[in-house]
DNA sequence: CTCTCGATGCGCT
DNA sequence: GCGCATCGAGAGA
C-alpha cells in the first residue's frame, strides 16, 4: 500500500495540517489493521508558538519535535492520556501537526474493545480518544512514519476546499495571542469532530 | 442539552 | 510544587 513519504512533511506546517485531512492513519495490532480517516488536526510551529510545547526550548519530553519530519511525537499528559503529533519541516526546527479526530473505517470492533465504547463518534472524537482506541503510547514516541511497520499514513480522498473549516486551537488558553491562531482545521460537518464544536465555520 | 470538576502521573520551574 | 495540546461522570436546566 502506498504511503506518505518524507517530502510530505517537510513543508510548512499549515500546508501539511491542512493536507492530513482526509488521510488514513493505519496502525497495525498484533497482525490487525485498524485504521481511520483524519478529520480533525492543529498545527503546533516553533519555539515562538506560546502553545507550542517547545516554546520554552528543547527538552527531553519535546525532542522529537526537532527531529526529522515524519516521525510520530507521542507526549503522557494528565496523568492518563496520550496525544498523537506528527512531525513536520526541516529537522531542528520544532513542529508538528496533532491529530485530534479521526473518522474509524478499519478494525472497529478492537477499537470498541479498547475504548470501552461501542458508539462510532466516541471511539475517535478526540486526541487521547483516537490515542485509546488505537493503542498508540509513548512506546510509539518517535516512531519514522515512512519506515514503521506498526504505524503509518496513507494518502485517502483529497478534501475538497469548501469541506474544510479553519478555527482556533483547543485547550491553548494560556498561550496568550498564540491562542486566537486559527491553526486547527477540520472536514466540516464529520460526526467524528471532537467535542468543542461550536465555532461555525460558514 | 450545558457546565463543572476530579482523576492521576510526570515534566519542568 | 504547578500545570497540563483531556475525558467522562454527574448535576442542573
């Protein structure tokens, strides 16, 4: 199956957002392929991004941010949850693309296993949800999304431009105007968005 | 439907 | 110690 190679990520970060929608992240469990249309992504650019986790500077947590695009950036965060990132742009320069929905097509009933969960829009409507039912975790932090034969990303049916809806991120508050940057964008109308769906897009 | 709040581990100041 | 790029239960309307 053919797949999102390198020269795909090493471009702008908003290019890339905007390009993910639509896109099939595959992970493959034990043998299974369980897999998903991306429908909801953010857009996280640089040390002078205030909501961006490398805005305080390299750290071991953030690291895989500078690394080479294409590599996956998993970070832990309130002590339960696990958020997905994709790393874009040239290496040393800290970006990534945070997967925040995704509509299931493969492999649903592990995930209603995993999520404890058996409505469709409650396995993936969200960045820890998706994480859940994919069983994606820090052991996957870093993983090359070219090369891993655990986890990667398929081109799907591109979105066309009226589907896609631009707005603010989501739980960046106290990132001063960093937080007003339309920088999260979504496949208008999916029943898979995550929760905070109230900005229009119109 | 909306809003509030607790859970829970750890990276970083 | 503080503060999370979150989620789901529970209460109220």
């Amino acid at each position: 199956m053919k797949r999102l190679n390198r020269p795909f990520f090493h471009r702008p970060t908003l290019t890339v957002a905007r390009d993910l929608l639509g896109c099939t992240l595959v992970r493959i469990l034990e043998g299974q392929r369980l897999a998903g249309t991306i429908v909801e992504v953010e857009a996280y650019i640089g040390e002078a991004d205030q909501a961006c986790h490398a805005s305080r500077g390299r750290t071991p947590r953030n690291s895989v941010m500078y690394g080479t695009p294409g590599m996956l950036y998993v970070y832990f965060t309130y002590g339960m949850h696990h958020c997905a990132n994709i790393v874009t742009e040239r290496e040393d320069f800290p970006a990534a693309v945070l997967i925040r929905a995704i509509h299931p097509t493969d492999g649903i009933s592990q995930m209603i296993r995993f999520r404890g969960r058996d409505s469709l829009p409650e396995l993936t409507s969200g960045p820890a949800k998706l994480c859940q039912a994919l069983a994606i975790d820090r052991a996957l932090n870093g993983e090359d999304l070219t090369t891993s034969s655990r986890i990667w990303l398929e081109p799907g049916s591109s979105i066309p431009e009226e589907r896609v809806a631009t707005g603010p991120r989501i739980g960046v508050e106290g990132a001063r105007e960093a937080a007003l940057y339309p920088w999260r964008f979504w496949v208008s109308g999916d029943p898979c968005l995550s929760r905070p769906r109230r900005i229009k897009s119109t």
